[in-house]
C-alpha cells in the first residue's frame, strides 16, 4: 500500500519539462484518473468493475477510465507530468509532489483520514514515545509517516533531532522488523498488523490520536476541472453510489466487499480491519462539513509546516507561505498570489444537496 512518499526532486523536474503545455486545459471528453492498491481507494475499483463509473460519465456525456498503477509514487509523477487528469493520493503529496512543482491541483473528493492505519512500534512491552528518545527508528522518510513520528515526538516535548533516522521501504517493513537491527518501525496496514502481532512489542502511537491530519482523496488538474465540471459531477456521483451500497449490509454490498478485499490482495475481515482504522466519510454531507471545518484547515497548516520543515516545498523555498492552499470559503493558506493546491467542496455539496 505505497500510497506514500512526500518528495521527488530532480524526477519532477523532467517530468515538468516533458510537459510544457500541460496547463492549457480544454474542454474535452475522455479522462483518465490514476489509481493504486490502498484501502481507502478500493471503492474505486468496484465502482469500475461494477459498471457505476461508466454509468455516472454517461450522465455527464464523458468518458472516465480509471487506470491502476501499481507503484504509487509513479502515478503521483505520471499525473504531474500531465499523463493523467486525475489521481488517487495522499493529500500531503498532492502539496509536496505537483504543487510544490508548480502544477495547479484541485482536491476534488477527500475520501478519507487514516484512523489507525499507521503507526510506531518498538520492540518490548509497556513502552511509550518517550522511550524513542535516542533510538534509531526505521521510517519512510519525507512521508506521511515520517510526519506521523514528527507528531508523535511533538506530543511529548521531543524533537527529531532526538532521534536517528533510517529510510525503509514499506516492503521490506515485515522481514526488517524480524532482525535484530530494527528497535522501532514506522509502519501501516496491513503489515502494521502482522507487526503488532508480533509478541513483546508495543504499539506506542498511531494515526488515531491525530485524527484529520493524514487524508487521502482524488486531485486532478485545476485548468482540466475548471473547463470541464463534468469530471468533478461523475467522480463524486460514482463515489458516493459506491459508499452508499456498502452500508446498505445486504448482498450486493458483500459482493462488493468480497470484490474489493480480493482486489486488494486480502479477504473480507483482512479488508474489514483495514477499514475499521479508515475513516471514511460515508455521506457527502459528512465530507462537506469536514470542508468547511477549522478541523481540517488546521491539519492543512500543520502538514504544510511540516513539509516545508522538510524541504519538500521546492527547491529554495525560502517561507512556509511559498505555496498558496486555498480552503473552501476562499481563505488562502500561504501566498495568495501563487495558489497551486486548492480543496474544493464544490461537488460534494452538490451531492449533499441533492443536484448531481
């Protein structure tokens, strides 16, 4: 589930230059929205094979065709480079990777916030955060991760620099935290739960006790949204049809769950607990109030400062206000002359009031 990693640097750059047109949207007719294995983007995937995709661009006259990319990171770069309208991330990323490279991004749909999903474990029982004061801790750097071990080490006075640092990939996460070497581990599920699994260790934070701040959604390009409102209507139509079936807890949302635990490369109570530490926002009211709340403008401002504590807001990025992110209501977060990340609640409320 890499649906993480904060920053690119000289990769972006030879994306943007392959692209330099890609800011001249136009109106159009077929879109193509990239996406990869999380638990929270699953409901994608059923609503492709389930024909409700299909059935919600036919309303609004267009074609949407959803493509699967297995390597998350890549399908961040292909949709900065402009190879895709549209994709699947982790909105930490949609900040750090297009808009920190100067690609207007709109945040059209949030689906989640991860609720427990990611987490710190040592080794050895009745541990606590302070305990990784002078621990060399293993951890995706520059992800939504290593900012999950920033709030964790704030929460008790310390600092990173209290800490030693070691980049892993979340595939080597099992076998690593089986050596001697690894004492701690910065992990998600599933393999975080095969972690806790593990005896004599110690779940010392998770996601949970930040809730709002890690939130995954669907972004696509501001131009290509602006001229063609079309796209925005038929993603969250489909989305919300496909939330809405899971809850009815009848037989066509169980084949719906057996579809997207199977697709995910689990089974029904593995996909199950995934999402019982994934908060979604079940209804389009829901997502909109969350919008529109101080709740998420906060968790914004607090992954923004994080990033630019970082280095991720580009090269020379000289302020944490370097970037503008525009909140729903128009409140600019950053440089209101340089807007590259924009949350718009336009289509979900829409949705909630009836109108799509």
């Amino acid at each position: 589930m890499t649906r993480r990693l904060g920053r690119i640097a000289a990769v972006l750059l030879c994306c943007l230059t392959l692209v330099p047109g890609m800011a001249a949207a136009e109106t159009k007719k077929h879109f193509r929205i990239a996406w990869s294995i999380y638990a929270g983007f699953m409901p994608w995937a059923y609503a492709e094979q389930a024909g409700i995709i299909k059935k919600w661009a036919d309303k609004y006259g267009i074609e949407l065709e959803l493509v699967q990319v297995n390597d998350y990171i890549e399908s961040v770069n292909q949709y900065t480079a402009g190879q895709f309208d549209g994709v699947m991330v982790a909105t930490m990323d949609a900040l750090t990777i297009p808009a920190a490279g100067g690609v207007d991004t709109t945040v059209v749909q949030i689906g989640d916030y991860s609720n427990g999903n990611d987490g710190i474990v040592i080794k050895g029982k009745g541990k606590t955060v302070a305990d990784l004061k002078g621990m060399t801790i293993h951890v995706v750097q520059f992800s939504v991760s290593h900012y999950l071990l920033a709030r964790a080490l704030d929460s008790v006075g310390l600092k990173e620099s209290d800490v030693k640092t070691v980049n892993i990939s979340d595939a080597d996460f099992l076998a690593a935290f089986k050596t001697d070497d690894v004492k701690a581990l910065v992990a998600w599920k599933p393999a975080l739960s095969d972690i806790e699994a593990t005896p004599d260790t110690s779940t010392v934070f998770d996601s949970a006790k930040i809730p709002n701040e890690i939130m995954d959604g669907t972004i696509v390009h501001t131009e290509t949204l602006k001229d063609n409102p079309a796209l925005g209507k038929a993603l969250t139509g489909a989305w919300y049809e496909v939330l809405a079936l899971m809850q009815k807890k009848d037989a066509e949302s169980a084949k719906a769950m057996e579809f997207m635990a199977k697709a995910s490369g689990t089974d029904v109570p593995g996909y199950e607990t995934q999402l019982a530490t994934t908060h979604l926002f079940l209804t389009p009211k829901d997502v909109t109030e969350f919008y529109r709340s101080k709740a998420m403008a906060d968790a914004v401002d607090l992954v923004r400062k994080f990033s630019f504590d970082h280095n991720l807001l580009g090269e020379g990025a000289k302020s944490v206000d370097v970037i503008g992110i525009q909140l729903p209501g128009g409140k600019v977060l950053g440089d209101p002359a340089n807007v590259k990340l924009r949350y718009d609640d336009t289509y979900a409320a829409m949705a909630a009031e009836g109108k799509l």
